[in-house]
C-alpha cells in the first residue's frame, strides 16, 4: 500500500495508534466516556500527526519536486511519489551531472578552437608583417626583392582568405539547417570532374589517379555541389599526403539500394592514435608537414559535415607507410 500524502500517513499512523490506545483503554479504562475519548483521542492524532508530516516532510519534498520538474519544463507537479522521491532525484541529479560534463567539454573545445584559429591567422599575419617590414627597410626599390616578397605576402593572404571561407563553410554546415538539393547525379562522371580539376597537382607529385567501378550503377541520389567537395577534400589530401610515384583510386561497390565509395592510396598513412580524432577543426597529425604543405586543418572536419548532412558515416582506416582509405555510402538512384 502506498502513502503519497500527508493525510494518508497521518490517517495510516492514526489508525495504528487508535488500536494500541483502544487496547490500552479496554484494559485500563472503566468510564462511560470510553468510546467518545477513544473518538477523540484519533481525531486529535490526526490533525496533530498531519501538520508534523506536512510541515517537516511533505512540503519539504515538494519544494525539491517542483524544482526538479521547472528545471524539466513540467508547468506544476501533479502526483507527489515519496516511495519513488529519491530515485527521481537521483536521477535528476545525474542527469545534471551530465549536462555539466557535456558544458565542460564544449567550453574546453571552445577554447581549443579559439586557440586554433588564433594559431592559424597568427602564422600567415606574421609572414605578412615581416615581408612589408622588408619592403619597407629598402626592399621595395630592389626588383629582385620586392617581386619575390609581394609574391610571398599574396600567398599568405590567400591563406587566411582560405582559413576565413572554410571557416564560414564549416560554421554554416554546423548551425544552418540548410536543405541538401538531392537529385540524380552520376557519381563516375564527379569523380572524373574532380581528377581534371586535381590533375596538375597530381601530375607535379607524380601520383596516379584511377577509378575502380565494381558497382552495377552510376547514379546516386546526392547534393552534387557538395558531394562534390568532399571529393576534391578527399583526394586532394590523398595527393598532397601520397608517395612520389604512387596513385589515388577511387572505388566504387554495391551494397543493395546502396553504394559504397572509397577513396584509397598507398601514401604515408595515419598513425592509429590519431584516428579518433582526425575529423575535428584544425586537427593536424604533422603539424609542421602540414602547414608546409598547404590546407586549412579544415578540409576533413568539412566532409564530416557534409556526409552527416546526408544522413551517413564517413569512415576511414589507415596503416603508417602503407596507405590510407576513407569510405562512405550514398543511397543509389532508382532506373528511370
């Protein structure tokens, strides 16, 4: 049996003590107001014992009630569960410790970020301070030096001009809820689209681009705009990150109504450690390499995005000196 309120218990403890009195009454009393003072006496256990539980228990724990269902959005508490009070708020205790955890890991990713955008501005500003600083300790009337310096200035705002526009794509994959413009889009024809685009990068570091087209369809249904910068993401890190001489396929299998597609390479590869974390902003496994070599620290943060917005995974598994394969699945278009 279950007691939820104050007049409940006190009737419940009433009762008990009614019996213990009558006992006590019957076997002590002889006067003919028996019945009346056992009468009473109930009464007066009632009103008594109900203000005790009301006052020191009840409304204390429904001031906690209340707390716990404003905090979840509940207008006002409609049954007062005592048997169940400290079950809810352990859990609503736990469920505040998780929201806790989860505002700490966003303020310490927050300031990570910050630190990583400030980093990345700081490298090209610096460059271009230095290189006007040259110009105008005299350099700007010596040919040779002010073509070459201009050049290196042009290059390091390009940079940020690239860290500003990945940072706006990311930004704007991450807080708009944009509509994808899904259609039919032969996906071979991308990917060839992509390699002319890559061509002469890949050609200046003598890697091999080929497609391996095992699925019986072409056609999948996608954004093609933005399918389409996964694809140069993918493959112009396969190159830039791949070996003198080696290649960058693009695969292509069936799984049912779905395709499967996979960008793969025989380049240095990623050490295990650094998978888990290879998607976030400005995540660098060589820092210094990579800086070397151009890119924003962006580009696979970006094709997380846009594989998520299409409602898949984007994977990836990689061994050091052997290569690298990132994989995801678009949905294939039915026949005409």
């Amino acid at each position: 049996m279950r007691f939820n309120t104050p007049i409940q218990i006190a009737l419940f403890l009433s009762s008990l003590l009614f019996l213990i009195a009558g006992v006590l009454f019957y076997l002590t009393a002889a006067t003919s107001h028996f019945f009346l003072s056992l009468i009473l006496f109930f009464f007066f256990s009632v009103i008594v014992i109900y203000n005790i539980v009301k006052r020191m228990l009840h409304e204390k724990i429904k001031v906690i009630y209340k707390n716990i269902y404003k905090v979840k959005g509940t207008p006002k508490v409609t049954e007062l569960d005592i048997e169940n009070a400290a079950k809810k708020v352990e859990d609503w205790a736990e469920e505040k410790e998780n929201e806790i955890l989860a505002m700490k890991e966003s303020e310490n990713y927050r300031r990570e970020f910050i630190g990583n955008v400030s980093h990345e501005l700081k490298t090209p500003i610096f460059n271009i301070q230095g290189y006007v600083q040259t110009l105008l300790d005299g350099g700007l009337h010596d040919n040779e030096v002010n073509e070459k310096y201009l050049i290196r200035t042009n290059k390091s705002v390009d940079r940020m001009i690239n860290i500003v526009e990945d940072l706006e794509t990311i930004t704007r994959l991450e807080t708009e809820k944009s509509e994808l413009d899904i259609r039919k889009v032969n996906i071979k024809s991308l990917v060839n689209d992509v390699f002319e685009l890559l061509e002469m990068k890949a050609g200046s570091l003598d890697v091999k681009l080929s497609i391996k087209n095992e699925s019986n369809s072409e056609f999948v249904l996608c954004d093609q705009d933005k399918i389409q910068q996964v694809f140069v993401n993918l493959i112009s890190n396969s190159i830039k990150y791949g070996k003198k001489g080696g290649y960058t396929e693009v695969r292509f299998y069936d799984m049912n109504d779905k395709l499967l597609i996979e960008i793969a390479d025989n380049g240095i590869g990623i050490n295990q450690e650094h998978l888990p974390r290879l998607f976030e902003r400005f995540y660098r496994v060589d820092k210094n390499r990579s800086r070397k070599i151009g890119g924003t620290g962006l580009g696979l943060a970006i094709v997380k995005h846009i594989i998520e917005a299409h409602n898949q995974t984007i994977n990836v598994r990689s061994t050091t000196n052997k290569g690298s394969t990132f994989s995801f699945i678009l949905e294939k278009a039915k026949p005409n």
